[in-house]
C-alpha cells in the first residue's frame, strides 16, 4: 500500500520533473489505485498548457482582426487583451500547482 500512495503522490508531483511523462506511464502501467491519481494528475497538468495554447490563439486572432481594420488604437487593445491573457493563464498556472501539491501530500499524509 506505501508504494502505491508514494506512486500516486509522485504524479501530482511530477509537474516539476515531468509533466505530462510520468503520469501517462503511470496510468498505463500503474495498478488500479494509482491509475485514478494518474488521470486526475495529467488532466491537472494539460489545463494550464491548453488555456496558455487558447489565449495565444485568442491574441493571435484579435490581432490579425484589428490590424487588418486598421482600427486607431488597434496596438493599446492587443496590449490589454495580451496582458489580460498573461494574468488568467498565469492565475491557472498557479491555481493547478498549488492544487498538484497539495493532493500531493493529502496523499502522502492519508
């Protein structure tokens, strides 16, 4: 049972070694504990990047759309809808880190 609990703590704390690797290989070749812990440790780990992929996408969008209008303040609304992006993905971030570590040791205690 301590193999599994350190198996299924070290996903969540892979996000500072290997992010997405250990987790994936953990839930295939992982027992039926670890297996849920794997999953929920991957998905924690592939939120940030997908909204971090989003908002460039977002940016990337809006800025082809304003420059191509020729809008007058096209340069000010890419600045704060960048900046507005940079905060949220790093509000994510933080929030899923903090939540990896966390389950980490829940884990590790329990």
């Amino acid at each position: 049972m301590e193999g599994n609990k350190l198996l299924s703590s070290l996903c969540y704390f892979s996000i500072f070694f290997a992010p997405l690797l250990f987790p994936i290989l953990v839930w295939i070749f992982g027992d039926e504990v670890t297996k849920p812990h794997a999953k929920k440790a991957l998905w924690t780990h592939i939120i940030p990047a997908l909204t971090a992929i989003a908002a460039v996408l977002v940016i990337g969008f809006l800025g082809i759309w304003q420059f191509q209008n020729n809008l007058e303040n096209a340069s000010m609304v890419l600045l704060i809808s960048t900046s507005i992006a940079m905060v949220v993905c790093f509000l994510i971030s933080l929030y899923f880190l903090i939540w990896n570590i966390v389950k980490g040791i829940q884990i590790l205690i329990s």
